[in-house]
C-alpha cells in the first residue's frame, strides 16, 4: 500500500498544502484563518519529515515531527490566548487592524 | 634634627585648618594671633634645622625626608618629599622669618575688616605653600606648592572682591600666572621623558655628568624660565604684579614683594647644573631679560603716584637684577638679593601700610607730604629701608646689589651698564617717594579743608573716608603694626653681613658666609669670575656703584626737595610704556578676532561634523522606519521572500545540492 505511493506523492502533497497555507497566511485577514493556515505549513513540514524518513529508514525524522507538534501546540496556546485577549477588547478586528507599532 | 623638616610646612598648615574649623569663633584678633604662632613656630623648626644642618660636613649637608609615595604608576615614581639643603632652608628662613612679621603687623593693619579670620586663614594656606614650593624635593612637590601661591595670590588680591578692581586685579594675576604654569608643566614632561624622574637629585645629577644633551637642558631651562617670568613678575609676564596692589597691604609685602615672586629665582637656582649645561646663550636669555626688565620697571616707577605702585615696580625691577645675576652665574649673589630684597621691601611695604593705615586708606604720595613729624617710627624705618634699597653702604641692599653688578660686569659690560642705570634711577625713585611722602609740605592739610573731595583713586568708600578729611590728623600705626618695622629695619641694615666681600680689610673669618653656606647646592652652575677684569677692580666697581646711589639721591633732592629742576615724569612712563594697554589693545582687537575665529571653528567645524553625523543618522532612521508598516501580513510575506532568496542562493549560487 505505502509502496504503491511514492515519496514524491507525498512530497508533492507536502507542498501543495505548504503553498495553500502560505498563500492563506498572505491573502487572509481573519487572525484566526491565519493561525490555521500557519497550522497547515507546519504539517506540511511534518508530512516531508515523515514521508522521507520512511524512505530513508531513519527514525529521526519521525522525531523531530514530535518536536513540532510540541512546538505547534505551545504556539496555539499563546497565540490563541493573545487571541483573544485582542478580539475580547477589539471585536471583528483583523490584522491589519492591529498596526499600533508601524514607524 | 633634620628630619623634623615636615615640620616647617606642617604648623602653617595646621594653622589653616584650626581657623578654617574655628576661625569664626576665634574672631579678630585671637585667629591673627594663632596664624602668626604658627608660622613663628615653622620659623623656629627652619632654624633648629639649619643648626642641625650647620653642624653637618659641608658634603652631608643634604637629607631627604620622604613622608609617602604620591604618584606611583609603573616607572613613574613620585614622593611627597622635602629635601633639607642648604638654599631650601635658606628660603625657609627668611620666608617664615619675615612671614611672621608680616603676620604680626596684618594683625594691627587688618583690625575691624569683616573677614579678619578667613584673611588668616589664606595668609596660612600661603605660607603653607610657599614652604612647600622651597622644600619641595621634585618638580611636583614645587609645582604643588607653585599652584598653592598662586591660588592663594588669587584670593588675597582679590580678598576685598566686592570691589570691581579688586576682582579684576585676581583674576588678572591667575591668568597671568597660568601662562607661566604651562610652561612649568612642559619642562616637568620634558624632565620625565629625559631622566625619567621629577627629583631635583637625578636632574641635576645627570646634568652634571653629561647625560642630560645640551639640547634638552635648554629647552628645560628655557620652559623653567616662561614659568619664572610668570610667577617672578618679568618682562613679558610682569602685568600682573602691579595691578595685584589692590590686595591688602600686609598681603603686598609677604606675597608680592618678599616671598611668593623669588619663586621663580628659586626654581631657576635650583636647577642651577641644568643651566649651566644649555647652550650659552640660555643664561644669556636669562641675564639679559632680567636686566632690561629691571631698568624697565625703573622707569615707570619714576612717574607713578600710588605708593604701592612706586613699590610694585620697585619689586619687578630688584627681582631683575635677581634674574640678571642667575643668568651671569651669580646664584649666590641671586639668592643674597633675595633675602636681603625680602627684608628692606617688606619694610617699605609695610611702612606703605602704615602710612596708608595713618592717613586712613590714602595712597595717593601727592595728597602725603612732611609725615615723618607725625609718624617718627614708620619714616625712620622706611628711611632705613630706602637706603638699603638704592645702595647705600653699608645698608644690606649695597652689598647685594653690589655682588650682581660684579658678576654682570664680568659677563658683559652692556649688562652691566643696564645694571648701573637702574641702580641710578632705582634711587632717584625712591628718594622722590620718600621726599613725597616723608618730607616737604603737608598737602594733606589743604585737602583737609578743601570741601571739594579729592578724586578716589579707587572709587571705594567715598563718602566715610572724605568727610573724615574735615578733622583728620596723620597718626602712628599701634606697637603691633611698628615692632615687626623695627625688626625689619635692623635685618635691612645689617642684612649685609650675610655675605660680606673681601674687601676694606673685612677678615675672612665672616666674609662670604652665605657662599660658603649655600656652596654645595650652586658649586656646579657658579660662574667662576676669579680670572676677570672686574674681578680684580671691586674696589672701582664699589667706588662707581656707590656713585650712582649717591648722584641719584642728590638728584631727586634737588628735583623734590629742592625744586631746582622742574619733575620730569613723561606720561610714557606713568602709564608703563603703554605696555599694558598695547596687550589690552591686542587683546581686545586681533586676539579678540583671532580668538572668536578659533570660536567660530569650534562651533562651525567641529560642532558641525558631530551635529551633521547627527542629523544624518536622524535623517536616514526617518526614512528607514517607513518600512515598519505594522501589517502582519506584509511581514510574513518579506520573511517568505527571504527565505526563498535564501533558498535559491543556497541552491543556485553555491551549488549545495
């Protein structure tokens, strides 16, 4: 099964989902879409970490995916927290609302 | 005994201290009484030292008391440390001799003023510093108590300062006295960099054994003598000293007649091995500065009408024949002046005070006139004091003055005559004063009655002063103001004997004794004139000196006394060959000019490249900031272009892949 898919598969999976999300990240005011699309590049990283660490036969890749996901959720928490705290105070904001320390 | 030396600077400063801590309490006159304790007592060490000294080999007759190390930075290595010799006790002797008298004296002169103590409190600081100046085992410690004068000059000048004069004359003399300093300062670096050490020891050492280059011994000697000019009052530095009579009298005698202006004398005689190594014409330089100086400020006292004026040119004109008997290698004759110079003008400069305390802040001589009924001990002694100082034999001044114009006659003729002039007009000048003052008609008493007030030299205190006139009536200065008179009077006329010639038959037994004293300091810079002409012929160099006192006296007695011959005082010399106003004139026009010039480039030029720096940066972070839009998304999106420019370098420029 995993044979019939190529690495390239992934790897093309891998940044079609990057590029989504970084046009998302550009295009998008909604913080909260942009946190998403922020999620989805980094699971693109995490799909080639995996995909070329099968291919390789080297643990290592699948350990730094865990890196990641640890590193992915303290982001969600503070970001979401800042969050928030913003829309609580500012409803309906977007990001370009939030420019206070232009020069 | 020797070691004691600290001692001599240590009880004037103790003295300072108790008045600066209770001065106010101890008030007028209990603070002028612990003031002259003190340095009474630093005198009494200087002698018990000079007796402990005297009792030395001629050879040993040096001791160096070191209290504590001062600068020690890698090799440079300076001592706070007093060096006992024969001319620093020497020095030390007549500085706290006299000081005391004059102390004494200002005890009496300064009763009543408001600011009695904090006046002793400086005279201290003064001597203080005067005594470390002389005792001063370095360059440093000299230079430490070089400043200290100068300050206390400063202050003392200055000490009646509400009025405008009297600031001014300060600030004249600091400013003065700074350019001397700066030269002082050169030589102290030259000194270090070519001996590696401020000790007078190792100068002068390696100047007698030939280490020291002709060429650095000049240029020490010549930094050495800006300084001299400076704090010894000689042409081009002189300007200060006659306008520093606006301090207190009692501070004229000590500071700017006996003491604090030898300094430079001092200093020069010190480094005596360092001169006589220069080339030739240094000491040259030296002679022939002090001469024309002395016959320069002989001349301007001849029309002055302050008395202390008379007696501030008086003081640069002998501190010249000081500086042309240095130059002609005469450094024993130098330092007999000195002394004998500190005692007879510390008399007149005294008596000026208390004539000027008798006729109640007068000191105009034209409103003066036939004193001597009215204050018999001041004109006695001031008559003493004048005949020491024009020469008269056998008054300390004669045998002085007598021993410099040998010593410029067996160098040079031409000084020599520069040293007969002034010796002329040195007593012409003086009898016209003590005429004005002393003798002839009172022309105080017409003033007296005059409703018209006289014109105020000074513009202070009109009013209180002048309508004192109505019943005024010269009177004699208290026991405590003539008794240090008296003393000074004696030491004027016998101070001869300090260094009497061989001649007229006087024994060897007591004839130069302060050569003898003072041999193993100077034996190396000493011009040896055994083989000249004038050498040979004192008697007519006696002979001709003696005339010149005597035909200067008789001259001014027929001009004042006599009135046969019309005064002849040309406003040139009244105003000081417009020296001073040709400096004020350059000052205030080209200096001024070239001074606002050096201004303009400070505030243009170099202030403009720091502000420019400035306003650029500020110019350049205006524009940079532009590109902080605070758009999130815009950030992102430069970040990703980062990284792929990043990328492609990686990829395509360095070939990793």
């Amino acid at each position: 099964m995993i044979a019939a898919v190529g690495t390239t598969s992934y790897l093309l999976l891998a940044a079609a989902l990057f590029a989504i999300g970084a046009f998302g990240l550009l295009v998008r005011r909604n913080p909260l879409i942009m946190f998403m699309c922020i999620e989805l590049m980094l699971n693109a990283a995490n799909l080639t970490f995996v995909a070329l660490a099968t291919q390789l036969d080297d643990i290592n890749g699948q350990t730094a995916v865990f890196f990641v996901m640890v590193v992915a959720a303290a982001e969600v928490v503070v970001g979401l927290g800042i969050l928030v705290s913003i829309l609580r105070r500012r409803p309906g904001a977007t990001a370009d609302d939030l420019a206070e320390l232009k020069g | 005994m020797a070691d004691l030396v600290w001692l001599i600077p240590a009880f004037p400063l103790a003295g300072f201290l108790l008045i600066l801590l209770f001065g106010r309490r101890l008030g007028d006159p209990v603070a002028g009484y612990l003031a002259t304790t003190m340095v009474f007592a630093s005198f009494v060490s200087a002698v018990l030292v000079y007796f402990d000294l005297q009792s030395m080999p001629t050879e040993d007759r040096e001791t160096v008391v070191t209290l504590f190390s001062w600068v020690p930075v890698g090799t440079f290595q300076v001592d706070l440390a007093f060096l006992a010799d024969p001319l620093s006790i020497t020095m030390c002797l007549f500085v706290t001799g006299i000081g005391g008298l004059i102390h004494m004296f200002a005890v009496g002169y300064m009763h009543g003023d408001a600011k009695f103590s904090k006046f002793f409190l400086y005279l201290n600081l003064f001597v203080f510093s005067m005594t470390l100046l002389v005792l001063g085992e370095n360059l440093l410690v000299t230079f430490l108590g070089w400043e200290g004068v100068g300050t206390c000059s400063y202050l003392l000048i200055a000490f009646w300062h509400t009025r405008e004069s009297a600031a001014t004359a300060g600030k004249k003399a600091f400013v003065t006295n700074r350019v001397g300093d700066w030269g002082v300062m050169l030589a102290m670096f030259l000194a270090f960099s070519a001996v590696g050490s401020l000790s007078y020891s190792v100068l002068n050492e390696s100047a007698e054994t030939g280490e020291l280059a002709a060429s650095t011994a000049s240029a020490i000697a010549l930094l050495l003598l800006i300084g001299a000019t400076g704090k010894s009052a000689q042409l081009p530095l002189y300007l200060w000293l006659p306008d520093a009579m606006e301090g207190p009298t009692p501070v004229s005698a000590l500071i700017h007649a006996a003491t604090m202006v030898t300094g430079g004398v001092f200093l020069l005689t010190r480094i005596n091995p360092v001169i006589a190594v220069s080339y030739d014409w240094v000491p040259t330089t030296i002679a022939w500065i002090g001469a024309i100086t002395a016959l320069f400020a002989a001349t301007i006292a001849l029309a002055q009408n302050d008395i202390k004026k008379v007696l501030a040119y008086s003081t640069v004109s002998q501190i010249g024949y000081m500086m042309l008997a240095v130059g002609t290698g005469g450094y024993v004759a130098a330092i007999f002046h000195m002394v004998t110079h500190a005692a007879f003008k510390a008399l007149m400069f005294l008596g000026a005070g208390s004539v000027i305390h008798g006729m109640h802040e007068e000191q105009d001589m034209r409103k003066m006139g036939a004193l001597r009924k009215f204050m018999p001990i001041t004109a006695g002694t001031f008559i003493i004091g004048w005949l020491a100082i024009a020469g008269v034999p056998p008054f300390s001044g004669f045998w002085s003055k007598d021993e410099i114009l040998l010593f410029a006659l067996a160098d040079s003729t031409p000084l020599y005559v520069l040293g007969i002039i002034t010796a002329i007009l040195t007593a012409f000048y003086m009898t016209r004063q003590v005429i004005m003052v002393f003798f002839g008609e009172a022309r105080w008493t017409s003033l007296a009655n005059d409703d018209e007030a006289p014109e105020v030299a000074d513009g202070e205190e009109p009013a209180e002063t002048h309508n004192a006139h109505g019943e005024f009536k010269p009177h004699e200065s208290p026991p405590i103001m003539w008794i240090p008179l008296v003393v000074l009077a004696g030491l004027a006329a016998v101070g001869g004997l300090l260094n009497l010639p061989k001649l007229f038959g006087i024994p060897n037994g007591i004839s130069y004794e302060l050569e003898h004293w003072l041999e193993p300091v100077i034996e190396f810079g000493e011009a040896d004139i055994s083989a000249t002409w004038a050498y040979d012929n004192k008697y007519v160099l006696v002979a001709i000196a003696v005339a010149a006192a005597l035909s200067g006296i008789a001259l001014a007695w027929l001009v004042y006394q006599k009135k046969r011959i019309k005064p002849w005082e040309p406003s040139v010399f009244a105003n000081g060959w417009y020296y001073d106003a040709a400096v004020s004139w350059f000052m205030g026009k080209p200096g001024r000019e070239g001074f606002q010039l050096v201004t303009d480039f400070d505030a243009k030029i170099v202030d403009g490249a720091v502000n420019g720096v400035g306003v650029a940066v500020t110019a350049t972070a205006t524009e940079a900031r532009k590109g902080q839009t605070g758009y999130v998304r815009q950030y992102a999106g430069i970040i990703g272009i980062g990284v792929v420019l990043l990328l492609g370098w990686f990829v395509v420029i360095r070939g990793l892949l």
